[in-house]
C-alpha cells in the first residue's frame, strides 16, 4: 500500500534533486570509509550460480538469472546483495584487522512487494571489515554502529547546511534494544508494530538480534543462515550480534530501517545456523567450504540504502523520488496527484 502524506510538498525542487543526491552521496561514502577505515573496491553485477556467493536474502526470492554461452553456458545471477563475496574479498586482497572494504552495490530483486521504501532496484553501498575474535561480541557491535551513527548524523547536518528549509531530526545519539526485549514489551504487536513503537519512542534504535528464534518461538524477521551471526549467546539469556539500524520517519510517520549489519558467522555459528535452517547442503559450496577451511577471516559487514538514505536526508515521501526504476501505473498516478512525483 503506498501512504501519501497529507498534504506533502517535496523539499525541494525537482531540477535540484539529482544534485542534491550525488552531494550526499559523496558526502556520507567518505564519512563511512573515514569512520571505519575502509577502501572503496569494484563490485560485480553477477555471480556465478551454484557458488553460495550471491546473497539468498531469507531463502525463498528467485534471483534474476542468465546463461553464458562463452563460458560453456553456464548461468549467472544478478547479485541480490554482497555479503558473502565482500568477506571473499578480505581475505583475497589480505585485508588486516582494523581495515576494511565498501563498494557501491547494485541489485535487482525482482520479487520485491514495491511501496514507499521497496523499489525491483537496489543500491547499497557494502562495506566488510576485518576483525580478530576477541572482537566477536556486543560491545565491539555497538562501538561500530555508534560510528556508523554519527557518519549519518554528520551527513544529516551538512544536508541542512546546504538546504536550510530541510530541518535535522535524527537525535543525539542511537538506543541500542534487543528484539526478545522488543518481543516482551509489545508481546501484542507485529515485529513491524513493534519497530513503530520503539522508533517513535526513541528516534533512532539498534535492533540486535535478527533472524534467532525469540522466546515464542517465531523470529523478528528473516536472516540467512550464512552471513550474520544471530544465534550466538551474549548475556542474559540473549542471542546475536546483529541488527538494523532504524530511524524514524516523519514524514511517512513510520520506523525507516537504514542499514541491515552484524558480526558475521564463525565456524560454529555458520554450522548452528545451517542446521537450524535445514540448510546443511550448503556446506559443500564454494563460499562455505572456505569458510570452513578458515580460508576467509573473520569480519563484520553491512550494507546501507543509498536511496533509502537519500530518500530520508531529503524528506521525500517515496524511494522513487530519488531513483530510477519501474512501478504500477496506479502507484504513478497516485503519486502524481499528491506532488510525489517518480523518476
């Protein structure tokens, strides 16, 4: 469903936005790789089929596939995300700890259900960074994402610097919450009521802990079993060392997740979560096996929204007011008759 705003004005003028988008753009990607010390790399379009590299999202979107008859027909996929490739590459261009990659991803998710925040096209800047163990825990998690934070923060400000009609609204600093707590405190709610409440109530929230089984039995929301590390025990009774960053929205008046990141699995994370997702074959894959074979380090990794992040900054109602893509034509009329207008 798409919400229109009542009475919604874009911020500012259409001939202005695609400027306004590459300055946050160029903004915010050297915020990040300044906070985190990361490199900026090349990333592919495509993966080989049947490596395990191509990110399965929560297992059951189809990615958008190709043969290659120059390479004796072989399929590629269009990369859904770069999770697993990303940590490939760590150990490729033999990345030390304390440093790190991001790359501009692009994606197509051709199952996507399109609304206000869900667009067929992806684009994310992936970033990955090598860790030691000793890193693998909360406070080491929560010391990245408060850098994380204040990149955006600082991004926000210089935003409003350049366009004083668009008005800061992130607060001073991020509440860190687990979702088994999220669970127990709004037991009645959708894991999406949930994030309402919680993002309204605080500004901005670190929602640890996406993709393990919560004490009712269901999970928050889906997590590939290969990636983030969801299921490892912290304190108290808590699990993961994952989560989202989330803001709200008030424009749409609603929670706005920006980022999706965590610890990555270790040997005995990756295997837990295998099984616990019936998904054992996957150890023989290429990605897997390394893994496995201690071929590839230990990491933390996320992606951030590039639209989503733009779409926010600029008080736009719609992720098709900052990017190029296709919707229903109901959407467009709509849209256009409330002065949201699509690319």
């Amino acid at each position: 469903m798409t919400i229109i705003p009542t009475g919604y004005k874009p911020a500012i003028v259409p001939e202005e936005m695609e400027q306004a988008i590459k300055q946050i753009k160029l903004k915010f990607q050297d915020e990040l790789s300044q906070a985190l010390n990361l490199r900026r790399v090349t990333a592919p379009l495509f993966l080989l089929s049947g490596t395990g590299i191509n990110d399965n999202l929560n297992g059951v979107e189809r990615p958008v596939s190709f043969e290659i008859p120059a390479i004796g027909g072989k399929r590629a996929e269009i990369v859904h995300s770069l999770a697993k490739w990303k940590r490939m590459k760590l150990g490729a261009y033999r990345i030390e700890p304390g440093k790190g990659l991001y790359t501009d991803m692009n994606a197509i998710r051709a199952d996507e259900e399109l609304d206000n925040l869900h667009s067929l096209y992806v684009d994310q800047w992936d970033w990955e960074r090598t860790i030691i163990a000793s890193d693998r825990n909360l406070d080491f998690l929560k010391g990245m994402v408060k850098k994380i934070y204040q990149a955006l923060k600082n991004t926000e400000q210089y935003v409003s610097r350049q366009y004083p009609n668009i008005r800061p609204t992130l607060p001073e600093d991020i509440v860190f919450i687990h979702t088994e707590d999220l669970q127990k405190e709004y037991h009645s709610l959708s894991p999406k009521e949930r994030e309402n409440k919680a993002a309204e109530k605080y500004g901005a929230i670190f929602l640890i802990g996406i993709g393990g089984e919560l004490p009712d039995g269901k999970i928050h929301d889906g997590r590939s079993p290969d990636y983030d590390d969801w299921s490892t025990p912290t304190k108290d009774g808590y699990k993961g060392l994952n989560g989202d960053i989330i803001v709200w929205n008030p424009i749409l008046e609603q929670a706005f997740e920006i980022s999706s990141m965590g610890i990555r699995v270790d040997k005995a994370a990756l295997l837990l979560q295998l099984k616990i997702r019936n998904s054992e074959g996957r150890k023989d894959l290429q990605f897997h096996k390394s893994l496995l074979e201690d071929r590839i380090p230990l990491s933390i990794g996320g992606g951030i929204g590039q639209s989503r992040l733009c779409m926010f900054l600029l008080h736009c109602a719609h992720i098709g007011e900052v990017q190029a893509s296709i919707w229903p034509d109901e959407m467009v009329k709509e849209c256009a008759k409330n002065n949201i207008i699509l690319k």
